[in-house]
C-alpha cells in the first residue's frame, strides 16, 4: 500500500522540553538524505508570533496589508495577520513546496503520529492527553521503564544519540515507504 505523500509528524511536548533541538537535528539528517522537509510551528505562548518591526514587511502588515510576501535569491519570507488558518489549512499551504515531510512543532491535540518528549513526572499527563504517540524521549532516566511498559513504544533518553537516529531512521523509512521489519 503506497504511503500518502508529505508524511506529516508531529514533535509535541511543554515548553522547553526540547522540541526545536529536535526538529533542528532531524532536519539536518533528512536534508543529508535528500529528503525535502517543511516545519509548522505552533506558537503556543499566547500573542501573535514576533515579527522584525523594522522590516518593510512588518510596515506593510501594520499599515494594514493582510499578507506581505518577500523573495530575494531563492528565500521566501510570508507574514500575514488576521489570518487564522487551521493546521489542516496550513498543511494545505505549504504542500505548494512540495515536501517529503512536514514536521509540526506542537498542536498536541490533532492525531498525526508524533514523537512525545516528557522533561520530568509533572509531563506524564501528556501520555494520556495526546494520541498516535510513536516514541518518546524522556528526560529523567527514572522514567523510562515506566513510559515503556505503559506505551510499548521505543522510549529513549534525552542523551542516548540513538533517538534521533532511530526517529529519523523511521521517517526516512515512511518517506521511501518502505515497511520496517523488526
């Protein structure tokens, strides 16, 4: 059975668990592989996200333009206001990159498979909040029989280097869509 293209995966987990060091890290072993990668990030923190006030792009949102869009050598920079698009939307949006995978920052709540990262006892709550976890990395070693025997996922250790390898392992696998055999 052919795999739907862009796999989505999701890194979900509280605030300064690690989430971008991992997405930053998976990202460089998929670009070495040649796989073609997207983030959506949720910015969480309450606010609209920070823009660069002094830019001419950042003008043009504040004098009242809905988007503004710069390109200069190949980068594309997009900030729009008063636009609330889904995740869906958003994944919608950016397929126009044509990526091999998108990689969501967040958005705990949808069911896209995704990588839990639990820092100490008081994330446990997150094994129960969100679903379609497929691995976790803890942060307390305390924690690993603990989340292995309740989840029967692969549970790593924030410092075995094994987790990225394996996750990006496994991404790259669904990417190629090849089945895993284990």
């Amino acid at each position: 059975m052919a795999l739907v293209k862009p796999i989505v995966f999701q890194i979900v987990g509280y605030q300064n668990s690690g989430k971008t060091t991992t997405i930053l890290k998976l990202i460089e072993i998929l670009k070495d592989e040649g796989i073609k990668s997207v983030t959506i990030k949720h910015h969480g923190h309450g606010g609209k996200p920070d823009i660069i006030s002094q830019k001419d792009s950042a003008k043009h949102i504040n004098a009242g333009a809905v988007a503004s869009l710069v390109e200069g050598e190949g980068r594309l920079c997009l900030q729009a206001d008063d636009t609330a698009l889904t995740l869906e939307e958003q994944i919608n949006f950016v397929t126009f990159f044509n990526p091999d995978i998108i990689i969501i920052e967040g958005h705990k709540k949808k069911t896209y498979p995704k990588l839990l990262i639990l820092r100490d006892e008081n994330d446990l709550s997150l094994i129960y909040d969100v679903c379609n976890i497929q691995n976790v990395i803890v942060w307390k070693k305390e924690l690993l029989d603990g989340v292995k025997e309740l989840l029967k996922v692969p549970v790593f250790h924030i410092e075995e280097e094994m987790a990225i390898s394996e996750i990006s392992k496994k991404l790259i696998n669904l990417v190629h869509n090849i089945d895993e055999k284990n």
